[in-house]
C-alpha cells in the first residue's frame, strides 16, 4: 500500500514536469497568483495530513510542484496579480 501511496505522488510530479518543461520553453503566461496560492494551500494540506498521519505523497508533490512554477514565474518576471 505504500508504494501506491509513492507512485501517486510521482505522477502528480510527473504532471507538474510537463508544465515546468513547457514554461522554459515557451513564452506562455501563468497566473502567479493562482499558482503562489496553490502551493500555499497544497502545504497547508501536505502539514495537516503529516499531522494526522496519512497519505501525504500527492499533498507534498502539488505543493513542490506548484511552488517550483511559483518560483520559474518570478525568474520569468511574470508576477501579477491579474
């Protein structure tokens, strides 16, 4: 049960890869704010489900891959709030 617990969170990186590799290579813009939201909801729930001892492997795989697009955005100076 463990490993499917792993592999979930794999493939929610894996998702979160496709869109990392298309934003270095095209010029196609994001909401930075939906995303700097997303990944601070994803670790609220990534904590809450450590504390309660569950499956935090897709929790923890949104809230890296949200927060490194979060991060590309503002090297790509793409923040904004609209």
């Amino acid at each position: 049960m463990e490993f499917l617990q792993i592999l979930g969170g794999v493939i929610g990186l894996g998702a979160y890869a496709v869109l990392i590799v298309a934003l270095f290579k095209s010029n196609t813009e994001q909401s930075f704010a939906a995303f700097l939201l997303w990944a601070m909801l994803d670790l609220i729930a990534t904590i809450t489900t450590i504390i309660q001892d569950g499956n935090y492997w897709l929790a923890l795989s949104n809230a890296i891959g949200s927060s490194v697009i979060t991060l590309i955005l503002i090297r790509k100076k793409q923040v904004s709030w609209s």
